[in-house]
C-alpha cells in the first residue's frame, strides 16, 4: 500500500504556479528545505497547509470523508475512502442526478488516494489524511515558517517564497490582512519572504510582501481565479509526477 508524503501538493503548488502565473516559474523543482528550487538559487519557495481548529470540527471528514457528492449510493473501499454514513444515500433516484463528471472524478480520488482540487475540495484521500490532520493555523503556520527562513533553515537563496495551502475560505480582505500580518512579523528581519502565495482550490492569492507599507497599508496583492477544468489539470499532472 502506497504511504503518503508531500510531494502530491508540492508538484501541485509548481503546476498552479507554472501556469497561472507563466514560465518564470517553468523551471522549478522539487527538492527540500525549501520544497521547490529554482536551480540558479535566484528563488526558493517553502510549500505547507493551514487549517483553523474551528474547519478540522466541521471536517471531521478528516475521519469521516467522503470521497462522495451528498447522495452519492456506491460501497466504501476500505483503506482508500471513508464515506460518512450521514451523507451517504443509496436511493436509485440519487444515482441518477449524479453527473458523469463527478462520477469520474470519484472514481480519481478512491483510485488515488487524493483528492485535492476534484470535486470543490470538499474530500479528502485518505493518502492526504495526514498532510491535513497535521496542518496548523494559518497565522500559526506563518510564524512558525517566518523564524524558519530567518534562522537560515533553507539555505541561501537571491528571493523566498511562502507557498500555503488553505482549507479556509479567505475573503480578499482577510487575504490583505494575512499578508500584513506577515509583512510586520518579519519587518526587522535581514532574511525574510518577498512572495507569499495563499492557494485555496478555485482561487490563488499572490501577496507581494515586499511591498507593504505600514504607515499607509498599501498592498500588492493580486487576486487569480482558477477553473474546475484547471483543477482537474492540476490534479492530474502532480498526480503524474508524483508517481513516476
């Protein structure tokens, strides 16, 4: 049985990359410390998760996901999805309203074991389990990930990035706000992110936190929006690379 590890999301943060924000981003690898590299050591972007507490209540799909639409009639494979019995229903009147799109992206998430970018983020595989069980809050996780690129912890690099999966829907405004927040935690610091990049699946937040100002909170921030189509993309290309 495969075992899970971070290489999924972190081909999948290069391929958003790559291809809502062009080439410049085209040559990145996957390595370590930080997870993608450019070769020249002119960018290193550090890729992790955040998810409030309040979000692992509501999903305690975490224990319970179902790699299903609401009404979905199918069986549980064990050991690759759990299917909550309380938004499971078996009705043939059920099967029929379930469109062959998201049958075929079902049938990805139980044959994959991930399911990030299928089917709105609503599931998880239960090879990605544990990259969420993990995950800290988002301010949490900024802090934690800002004394680490101070101390040295990823090397010399010309630009860092901050690359932040997302389980919570952010509003521009709490994007805006995350951004200052990281912008003044890391004000004083001689080693510190230029980019942070908050990906939720249909959106990707580019914070530039170069260009914070505290005294007037002038802001670049650049709002992409992202396509069920390109998802699916997504999905299929780190789900590729992963396994080759």
């Amino acid at each position: 049985m495969r075992k899970f590890d971070t290489c999924f999301f972190e081909r999948y943060a290069q391929i958003t990359l790559e291809t809502v924000l062009g080439d410049e981003y085209a040559d990145l690898v996957n390595e370590d410390r930080p997870d993608l590299q450019k070769p020249d050591k002119s960018l290193g972007i550090e890729v992790t998760r955040a998810m409030e507490p309040k979000k692992e209540a509501a999903l305690t799909m975490l224990k319970e996901m179902a790699g299903f639409p609401d009404g979905l009639p199918g069986k549980a494979v064990e050991g690759d999805i759990a299917i909550s019995t309380e938004k499971t229903n078996c009705h043939a009147d059920h099967e029929d309203s379930i469109s062959a799109t998201d049958r075929e992206e079902i049938r990805q998430i139980l044959g994959s074991g991930y399911g990030y970018g299928l089917q709105g983020g609503r599931y998880v595989g239960h090879l990605e389990y544990e990259y969420w069980s993990l995950a800290l809050p988002l301010r949490r996780i900024i802090e934690s990930k800002i004394r680490k690129v101070a101390s040295g912890f990823y090397g010399e690099f010309s630009e860092y990035g901050l690359y932040i999966f997302t389980k919570d829907d952010l509003t521009h405004e709490e994007a805006v706000m995350t951004m200052e927040y990281a912008s003044e935690l890391q004000r004083h610091l001689d080693v510190k992110y230029s980019k942070m990049y908050l990906s939720q699946i249909d959106r990707l937040y580019v914070c530039d936190l170069a260009s914070v100002k505290r005294t007037d909170h002038s802001t670049t921030l650049t709002t992409y929006d992202i396509s069920r189509e390109q998802c699916k993309e997504f999905f299929i290309k780190a789900l590729i690379d992963h396994e080759i």
